[in-house]
C-alpha cells in the first residue's frame, strides 16, 4: 500500500508542475502578443504623424548630417 501512495503522490506531483508549466507558458504568451500588438500600433501611429515632415537636420540616414547617428560595426564570425 505505500509504494501506491508514493506513486500517487509522484503523479500529482508531475501533474501539478505541469499545469503550472502550461500557466506560466500561456502567461508568457499572452505578455509577447500585448507587447506585439502595442508596438505595431505605436509604430505604425508615430509613422502616420511624422509621414512628409521634414527633419530641421535633414535626413538621419546621411553621414554629413549634424544628427546623424554613427554606429560602430561589428566584427563577424568567420564562416
């Protein structure tokens, strides 16, 4: 009779940290899909509003520009 009690508890066990696994995994999921849809309507409302204005320091994108933004270069792995 113990080891089936053992193996009862063994059971609920895994059982228990399985749904909490799938808990967690659905809370996760949820978290990355709010995230998701939050960033594309910021984005996607910042580019409407700002769409055809031009830049007091023109355009970010050339190098001579006062507001450009230099990034320095990564080196790459050797395939």
């Amino acid at each position: 009779m113990f080891a089936y009690e053992l193996h009862q508890e063994r059971h609920n066990d895994l059982r228990h940290r399985a749904d909490h696994w799938r808990l967690l995994r659905e809370v996760k999921a949820a978290r990355t899909a709010q995230r998701r849809a939050r960033r594309v309507t910021s984005g996607s409302t910042a580019r409407s509003d700002t769409e055809g204005a031009s830049s007091p320091h023109g355009s970010l994108g050339s190098p001579g520009s006062p507001g450009a933004v230099r990034r320095a270069r990564r080196p790459r792995p050797a395939a």
